[in-house]
C-alpha cells in the first residue's frame, strides 16, 4: 500500500487549489466575453447521413438603431461601434448610398447597403 506524508498531501492541495483558481477565471473570462457579444455563438446540429454533431461558428450581430436627417438608420453591428462591411437598414429597407450624420462628429458613407466608410467629421 501506498503512504502518503503530509508533505504530499499540502502539494496535492495547493495543486488543486490552484487549477480551482485557473478554471475559475477561465470560466469568467469566457462569460464577460459573451456578455459583451465579442464571442462567437456555438450553434450545433446533426447530419442526416452521419449523425455526427457538426459545429458552426457565426458571429453575433446586433441591430443598433441612429437617428438621422433621413430616417432611422439601423446597423447590424459586430462591435460597439459601426465597421466597414456591415449592413445598413433606412427604414427597414437596405439604405441608399449617401453618407449619414450619425453623431455629434460621426459619419457613415453607405453603398450598396452596406458602410463603406467610416470618419469622424
């Protein structure tokens, strides 16, 4: 049979201890990155054929809403902020090119739907 002394019981502890530690910060981190919607949203389905689980990876969007001189215009956005690539909506229909006053500073330039441009005066 195998002893163990005190001395192996404190390591087996603080071992413990500190993967505890380690997973438990990895678990919040993993959280507040979802709460922020900056991670990817894990949607998975099976195949007829196989069964297997296939997983897909999509990133999470959210429709914000700007008040201009031309309506509402509604982005779906990845961040906090507009980025070039993402959709624009006037109005519930796809927005005309042009370019919105979306701040006090802030300008989008749109074409074909979608923000071409981004600046600040």
């Amino acid at each position: 049979m195998i002893g163990f002394t005190e001395k192996d019981s404190t390591l087996m502890i603080l071992v413990t201890q500190a993967i505890t530690f380690f997973l438990f910060w990895f678990v919040l981190f993993i959280i507040i990155r979802a709460i922020l919607g900056k991670e990817v949203v894990y949607i998975s389905k099976t195949t007829d054929e196989t069964q297997d689980s296939v997983i897909e990876l999509t990133n999470t969007f959210t429709k914000t809403p700007y008040k201009t001189e031309k309506g509402l215009l509604i982005i779906e956005q990845e961040f906090h902020q507009p980025n070039i690539g993402e959709i624009a909506y006037l109005d519930d229909k796809v927005a005309p090119p042009g370019k919105y006053k979306i701040g006090m500073f802030r300008y989008l330039e749109v074409k074909n739907g979608k923000i071409s441009d981004t600046s600040s005066s």
